[in-house]
C-alpha cells in the first residue's frame, strides 16, 4: 500500500458524460468529499451504512479545528513513557491485545513512527494538510454563502488554549513547539496569570504552570457541519443513500477496475464506465479493500466524549482548551437549535479524549468515561451539570503515522480518503479539496 498522503496518480481512465463518483461513508471526511466532488463538476453518489449523516466517528467529537497542534501521537518521546502509560488507572492510554495480526503490525509501525527523523517529517505533513483545511473550509463557507445557505456549526474562532500543569510534559511540550515554529504556525507561550486573562474559567484550576495559545484555531460541531454540508450537496443534485451498507468491492475482468458494489443486502450497484470509487469509510476502510490486496494500515483508536449542559455560562471556557496532563479537549458549543438533528440550541461543554487500542468493539465503559466527569468536576465544578452528561465513544481511524491515506491505489478507479485518526474534523476539508484535484488530475 502506498505511503499515507502520497498523491499517488492513477492511469487515465475513459470518461464517463457527466464524470461521475460513488463515495463511501457518509462522515465528515465522506461528505467534504462529495462537496469538492461536486464542485469540480462531478455526478455524486453517497452511500453511508446507517440511516444518518456523521453518526459514527464524527459524531460528537472533540471540536476542535486544530491545526496548530497537528502533532502525531507517535513522538520521539512516548516510548520512555509507555510504562507509566499503560499501567496508570487515570491513564488516556488503554491497550488491550487481540488474536487480530493488524493490530500487531499497527503497533510494530506506531513505534517505528515515534523514530525523531519521521515525527519531524509527519509532523510538517500534518501541518501542511492542516493549512490547506483552513483554507479549503473557507472556500466552502464561501461557496454557502454564495448560495445563501446557513452554514452555522456552533463554531467559535477564539483560539485554542493549551495548558500544561505537569513539568515533565511541559518540558517535553518545547521540541515539538519548535517544530511547528519552523513550519510557520502562530503559537505563543503565555504564563500561568496571562492564561487565566485570557481564559477566566481557567482560574479555578490548580497548579497551571504554563500554556500555549493558538490564536488562528477555531473549534464547531463536525456533525452539525457534515448534516448541513450534505444537505447542501443533495440540493446542489447529489444522490445520497442512507441504509447502504458496502459489503464487497468487484472488479472487472481486468481486475484493474471496480465495477461494481454489492451491499449488504444483495443488492448490486454497477458503476459505469470510467466512474471513480472513494472509499471514506473511516476504520471500514482496510475489510473493503484488503480482499484486493490493498492494506491501508488504518486501526481503531476508540475515544471517549462527554458533553454537559452548561450550568453558570462564566464558569465554563469560552475558549477551546486542550488539558495536557489528562489528554482531554474541551469545546463550547452553544448550538444553533434549529431542532431535531440541527441542534437543541442548548449551551453545552464537549469534552473528549482516551484512546483504547484494542479492536472494533464500541462498547462503552462508564468506569473510563467517568475519569472525564471527575476532571471535568475538578475543573469548573458545578458550573456544569454533572450529574447527566451524554457520554459517547467512537473508534477513530488511526495510521501509525497520524497521515491519512489521500491517494490512489493499484485499482485503477479506486481511490481512498480515510485514516484521519485524531485529526479528522482538522483536516477534512483539506483532504477532501486533495483527494478531488488529485482524481480530477488523474482524468483529463
Ligand atoms: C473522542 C474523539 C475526539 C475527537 N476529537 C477531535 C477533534 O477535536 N478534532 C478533530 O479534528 N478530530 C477529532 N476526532 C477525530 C475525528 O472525529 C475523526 O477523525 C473523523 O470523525 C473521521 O471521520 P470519517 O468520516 O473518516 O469517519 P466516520 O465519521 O466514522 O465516517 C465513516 C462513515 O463510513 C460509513 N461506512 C463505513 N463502512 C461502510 C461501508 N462498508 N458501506 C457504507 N458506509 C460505510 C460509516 O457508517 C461512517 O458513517 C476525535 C475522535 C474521537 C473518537
């Protein structure tokens, strides 16, 4: 399989009239998919497995649109503190081996990515992917706004603050600082007192040594965004169908060629001739494609989210914040409210971290979920309602890397846009805008 991100060109490929796509996966990554699909002048087809719009991984994330903190969870510095890791109760971290050989073969290549000379490199290719998000997301708030269609997420441009109360990863919190320095992020280090004016709801937290403020980050809701953006897509004349779940992937006599899809319930769907196949279907991705021997080294990462209704909205950051120390991230989000799936118009803090390796089971564990609610509680007390969060997991698609696979594949009609792992939200419109120069490219 090639590298993650590599642009990968596949052979040219006859045309259909009007050039049409089928997308996998009706997530974030899938929908921002189908938009510059359709931009580029593309027939679109959207299949997602469940009957709704980012009701998987992008569901009730993090929130965070942090491209300034695109660093990789494999660093120079993790393999010194996996013991401590991985035997803590309060630990983010949870491994838990399976008879699954990939699982093996993800952590072989998750330690050889923590090598210094390939953080550094994934790090730049995270920050680059990031960069063009930021940009990509703005053409597509343009491109609503032209339409005159409400594009609002929850969506605040406030920064993100990045606090630190422990010194060892403050110390540690330096390298990668520089890194990001040298590929041109605006990043501030600011003291305990400047942290709390910037952030109020910050006073209450004991022991803040230091943080790191972000001013160009933003944070909003990914499934608000991914249900109004698809909403925008099917106007524009996308055809999305929900329930449809992709069981195998055929190919033609060639074996060069998808040419047809068969769905779970034994329906076969036949792409035409010269018609491009995206596979956006997060953690799915490697069992649609592995039976053709393609093996995108994507593995679930599960996380856990927490959202609360906001009690004492002064007591409760107005900025997103990442908690070094616990691994957490917290985002405001003071929905639009437009109703049913479009927001309960409620104000709540998200807050979101963990990560278990240990296979696809999604079964949520209140003891792991909990540890969220006791810092939370530490932090801004009963500024929040404690007593009822909404708690969520969902498995992210992880590469060892941190580098999604936005590339094409030995099948001529096949590409991939799936892997996004912790940064999916951050990069979607990045790798969406990517994957759709690299197939239009590819064509003409
Ligand atoms: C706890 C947590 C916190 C996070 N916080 C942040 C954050 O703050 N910022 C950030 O940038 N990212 C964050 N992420 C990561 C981000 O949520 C993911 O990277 C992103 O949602 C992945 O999107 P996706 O579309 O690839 O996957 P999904 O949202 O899982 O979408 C894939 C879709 O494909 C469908 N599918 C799969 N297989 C098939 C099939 N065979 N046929 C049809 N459909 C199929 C699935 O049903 C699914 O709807 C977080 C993740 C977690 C778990």
């Amino acid at each position: 399989m090639s590298t993650p991100l590599a642009s990968a060109s596949n052979t040219k490929t006859k045309l259909p009239n009007p050039k049409k796509v089928t997308i996998v996966g009706g997530g974030v990554i899938g929908v921002t998919t189908a938009f510059f699909m359709q931009q580029a002048g593309f027939e679109v087809r959207l299949l997602e497995a469940t009957d709704k719009i980012a009701a998987a991984t992008s569901k009730a994330n993090g929130g965070q649109l942090s491209v300034s903190h695109a660093e990789p969870w494999a660093t120079p510095d993790l393999p010194g503190q996996l013991p401590k890791l991985l035997t803590s109760k309060h630990s983010p971290l949870k491994i838990t081996l399976t008879r699954d050989p990939h699982q093996y073969r993800w952590l072989l290549s998750f330690l050889r990515e923590c090598l210094p000379a390939r953080h550094l490199k994934n790090t730049l290719k995270l920050t680059r992917l990031g960069l063009e998000s930021r940009t990509a997301l703005k053409q597509i708030h343009e491109v609503l706004a032209h339409h005159k269609v409400d594009l609002t997420y929850a969506r605040r441009d406030q920064g993100i603050l990045h606090f630190y109360t422990n010194l060892d990863a403050l110390a540690s919190a330096q390298k990668p600082s520089k890194i990001k320095r040298a590929a041109g992020l605006a990043h501030r280090w600011v003291t305990s007192e400047e942290a709390k004016v910037l952030e109020p709801a910050l006073s209450s937290v004991d022991g803040l040594l230091r943080a790191s403020f972000t001013p160009s980050d933003s944070s909003g809701d990914a499934r608000l965004f991914s249900l109004k953006l698809s909403r925008f897509i099917l106007q524009q004349g996308a055809k999305i169908r929900l329930g449809a779940k992709v069981n195998r992937l055929k190919t033609d006599a060639s074996n060069n060629r998808i040419a047809s899809l068969l769905l779970d319930s034994g329906e076969v769907i036949n792409l035409s001739d010269g018609e491009t196949l995206v596979l956006c279907s997060g953690v799915h991705t490697p069992a649609l494609t592995r039976p053709l021997g393609i093996y995108p080294q994507i593995y679930p990462a599960k996380g856990y989210s927490a959202t609360y209704d906001v009690l004492d909205p002064s007591r409760v950051p107005e900025i997103s914040l990442i908690d070094d120390e616990y691994k957490l991230v917290y985002s405001r989000f003071t929905e639009a409210g437009l109703g049913g799936d479009f927001g309960s118009g409620r104000d709540v803090l998200r807050v979101a971290g963990m990560a278990e390796i240990g296979g696809y089971d999604l079964t949520l564990d209140p003891l792991r979920a909990n540890l969220i609610t006791e810092r939370v509680s530490a932090l801004f007390g009963d500024a929040v309602n404690l007593e009822t969060p909404n708690y969520w997991c969902g498995l992210r698609p992880s590469t060892p890397s941190n580098l999604p696979y936005v590339c094409g594949t030995k099948v001529s009609n096949l590409w991939l846009n799936a892997g996004h792992g912790t940064l999916g939200w951050t990069q979607a419109a990045g790798s969406a805008k990517r994957v759709s120069d690299l197939i239009t490219a590819s064509l003409f």
